[in-house]
C-alpha cells in the first residue's frame, strides 16, 4: 500500500434535516455540517461506503 492515498472532495447537495438517522450520522462521519460545505476525505473503503449509502445527497469529485 502506497504512503499517499487518493483523496476525495465530497460536497453535501441537499439538506440531512428529515433524514434516516444512519444517514445523518454518515454525513457527520464525513465532516460535513452544513448544506454546499466540501471537505476532503482519504479514498478509503470505510469512506467509499458512506457515500454509496448517502450518494443521493453529496457530489463528489477527486481531489
């Protein structure tokens, strides 16, 4: 395994508000707070599966 990992840039499109909880807690897993914040994850399989669970609410793009 390589030392640097690929990285993610992950922006939350639409409002968590009246969402399933485990969908809130994968949004807040990934860092985001509020609605068009990006942040910048690692590309790993714990974060790819997050965003397969909520990938109707993020956009995201390599970094």
């Amino acid at each position: 395994m390589s030392s640097k990992q690929g990285q993610l840039k992950v922006t939350l499109t639409r409002s968590k508000y009246g969402r399933q909880l485990k969908h809130r807690q994968c949004v807040a897993g990934l860092g985001l707070r509020r609605m068009w914040q990006t942040v910048t994850v690692a590309d790993t399989p714990e974060n790819r599966g997050m965003i397969n669970k909520i990938n109707y609410m993020v956009r995201v793009e390599e970094a």
